[in-house]
C-alpha cells in the first residue's frame, strides 16, 4: 500500500525499537525512545478483504525518504502467547 507519513519527531542519532504486533489479520506499528522509554503508536491495520486468508505470509521493510541514512539491527521475532 501507500506509506503512511511518520508522526513522531525522531532525534538525529537516536536509538529506537520499533514493534510490530501482528494477532489474526491485524497489524500493529510502535516505535520506543531507547533513550526516554517513551512510545508513539504509528497505526493499526486490520485486512478485512474476502482475499485475507490467501496472503498468510510475507515480507516487511524499511524505507528512507530524501536520502536518509539510518542502521537496522537486532532483530527478535517472538510468538505472543496464545490467548
């Protein structure tokens, strides 16, 4: 889909950890101030199309805007606990 803008206003040499909560056929996006603890929820998607259940894997990515530079790493990828 169409990038959504980003709301938060990031620090230059900042350290954040970004959170995706995915449950079902809904996506949730935070990003955490590694240095003031402090969190912004940037969105939540539910696919409601009748094609869900045909796009049960995929990818995800990062992307930068006039020639941002920034560093990815440390990725964890947990299960959340069954409800």
């Amino acid at each position: 889909g169409t990038p959504a803008p980003l709301l938060v206003d990031l620090a230059p040499n900042g350290s954040y950890t970004i959170g995706v909560t995915i449950r079902d056929f809904t996506i949730q996006h935070t990003i955490t101030s590694n240095e003031t603890g402090e969190t912004n929820d940037l969105g939540i998607w539910t696919d409601t199309s009748p094609s869900r259940e045909d796009h049960l894997f995929g990818t995800f990515g990062f992307r930068a805007f006039h020639e941002e530079i920034f560093l990815v790493d440390d990725f964890h990828i947990v299960p959340l606990p069954t409800p």
